[in-house]
C-alpha cells in the first residue's frame, strides 16, 4: 500500500486533470508510477512529464543505450516498478534475457557489444561512485559524442529521482504484478544493490 493518497479521475481539480489527460493521450498511455504522486502538484507534474518524456523519447540516444542504462539504475535502487516496466522495454530493444537476469541477480553480466558494457560500466560507475572513470567517459564520447554522453547522463540522473520516488512513497506496483527484485539489507535495514563489473572476455 502507498504512503500517500492517489488523486483519480473523479477527485482531480482542474489543473490535475489536464496534465492527466495530457499524460494518458501522450506515449506513456496511461498514469503509472512516479506521476501519480507528482500530480498532487499539478506544475511539477506537468514538467516532469514532459522532462521524462524527452528523456525517454526524445534523446539522440538509442533505445538499446538509453533503456539499459535505465534498468542498472533500477538494480541499484531496488525500484521495483522502475525494473518491471524497462525491463521489457530494455528486452524490447535487444538486450539478451541473459544479461537482464545477471543484472536482476546482481552478477556479472557478460555483454554481447562493447557499447552495451560501456553503457552498464558507465551507469554502474556513476551509480556506485557518483564519478565516471576518465577512460570510461573517454570511450563514451566516442561512441555517442559530447550530446549523447550528455544526454545518457541525464537519463540516469532522471531515473534515480524516479526510483526515489517510487521508494519513498513505496508506490505499489501496477496491476498487481509482482515485486521482480529481491532487496539487500545491512544491519536490519535496507541498503542499495551493489553491481559487479561486467565479465570481459567470457571470464
């Protein structure tokens, strides 16, 4: 059950309702997840979908780039809904099962491309670190130029205030669906997923 209540259709104010609208005729095709509780501040609502949205849809960035990056972000913080809905969209765009489930165990994942590792390793850095390794950003601005390192950026940036989001609230899941990640503790208390480095070279 969330922390906080939910405006519905039938409770909306006016300002509510046309973000709502704007949101549910838009890509994401319905209300889910973080906006639900945006929307009790109908302006934030209405920039963060349109921030989201861009991200998402709007990079110079591949799907196969952008939606990888999104699920390490998601293993990191234990965002269950996070994982649920770019997992299949991280599928969708041809990153095998294979490196999902690693990801979704946190183990090693051992990576098809080059470019696929260097978008976990770059994720998994800045997740872990807060800092990208100069070699690792170097290859980076060589495989998508200064915008799309940029833009890959941001993208992970979003996705944290996302999974933030959905944890602090504690978001339920949509349609009943079942929790997909398991959720370390230390000392009684919840803690962030460690990521290993990917596998090189099938060690």
């Amino acid at each position: 059950m969330s922390r906080i209540p939910f405006p519905t259709p039938d409770t909306m104010n006016e300002a509510q309702r046309r973000v709502y609208e704007r949101i549910v005729s838009g890509p994401r095709g319905r209300l889910v997840g973080p906006l639900r509780a945006a929307l009790h501040n109908p302006e934030l609502a209405e920039r963060w979908q349109a921030f989201g949205a861009l991200l998402r849809y709007g990079t110079s960035l591949p799907p196969r780039v952008s939606e990888l990056a999104i699920v390490v972000t998601a293993r990191r913080w234990n965002s269950q809904i996070e994982w649920h809905i770019h997992a299949q969209a991280a599928a969708e765009a041809g990153i095998a099962p294979a490196v999902l489930e690693a990801i979704r165990a946190r183990r090693a994942p051992e990576f098809d491309t080059p470019e696929d590792a260097l978008v976990y390793e770059f994720a998994r850095q800045l997740q872990e670190t807060g800092q990208v390794a100069p070699g690792v950003y170097a290859r980076a601005i060589e495989c998508w130029d200064v915008a799309g390192v940029v833009e890959l950026t941001a993208v992970i940036g979003y996705y944290t205030l996302v999974s933030m989001t959905l944890n602090a609230h504690e978001i339920p899941m949509p349609d009943d669906a079942t929790a997909p990640l398991d959720v370390p503790a230390e000392g009684g208390q919840p803690t962030l997923s460690r990521l290993p480095p990917a596998r090189k070279d099938g060690a």
